[in-house]
C-alpha cells in the first residue's frame, strides 16, 4: 500500500508494509526422525520395548473409561435435589406479628425474616421452638405437629 504524504511542500512516499509480506527471520527446524543413529542412539529417546516405544503406538482412549462409568441400564436414575423448606421458631413469630395476624410466605419475606432462593419465595416450615400466646393465621406453610398443638391452643388456625 503506497501513501503519498505531503511534508512542507515535499512530496514524500511512504510504502506500508502488509501481512501477507511478513517472512519468518529464523529457518524452520526439521523435524527429529526417530531410529537413524547419530547423537541418541540405538532407541532415540525412546527407551527399550513397551508400547510407548513401538511404531504407531495406540492408547486407549480417556473418554471410553467415562462413558463406561455411566448406567447401562435404560432410564438413568438419579435423585433430584429436594430443597429444603426455611426454618422458622414460633418465638420468632410471637415478636414479629401482631394478634390476628396472617403469617403467609410472602409476608415472612416482607418482614425480612427469610430470604427469597434464587429470585423465588422459599416454602416454609413452622417449628415449635418458643412459645406463642398470639391468635395468628397461617397459611400456606408448613407445620411441625408440637407447633400445631401450640399454635391450636393459643386459638390461632392453620390453612
């Protein structure tokens, strides 16, 4: 590519070099051959008998001993990861809510008292840790049986 540049009122040609021009500065370095004598002796490099050491040697491929390691049975089995529901004390629902209050996953996020997993509303399992003088409503969670019998005797209800 040639640039014609004018320099106060000389007129100067500058010729820019391409890619397809670059030329290697060293000599390419032949290729070891294997078995001809000279400085490596007898084997080359290759130490004495053994597979590494014959012509066209051949090893098994890795992938095949991971592909062996799956089921051959149709229908590969495996356990899905149950997610475990959010664990939450009465004691902690006795300072929170008010009488008559309805505790319900979305207003438990609302109070800061669980966190949402990976962007969605976690299920949630009441247990009977603390105790409860409070009528609340409860609905959409889980509920230990000792909790049910606290929360039934402070009159609240269950849905």
């Amino acid at each position: 590519m040639i640039c014609l540049v004018i320099v106060s009122c000389i007129l100067v040609i500058v010729d820019f070099m391409q890619l397809h021009e670059l030329k290697p500065i060293h000599k390419r370095k032949p290729r070891k051959r294997v078995g001809r004598g000279g400085k490596r002796g007898t084997y080359s490099g290759k130490g004495i008998k053994g597979q590494k050491s014959r012509a066209g040697r051949k090893f098994k491929p890795i992938i095949r001993e991971l592909i062996k390691k799956y089921p051959k049975l149709r229908g590969y089995r495996f356990k899905p990861v149950k997610e475990k529901p959010c664990v939450v004390n009465l004691g902690t629902l006795e300072q929170t809510f008010k009488a008559d209050a309805k505790v319900t996953p979305q207003t438990l996020l609302e109070k800061k008292i669980i966190r949402r997993i990976k962007g969605k509303v976690p299920q949630v399992k009441i247990l009977a840790k603390g105790d409860v003088t409070k009528k609340l409503i409860i609905e959409g969670c889980q509920v230990s049986e000792s909790a049910k019998k606290k929360i039934e005797k402070a009159e609240g209800t269950m849905k």
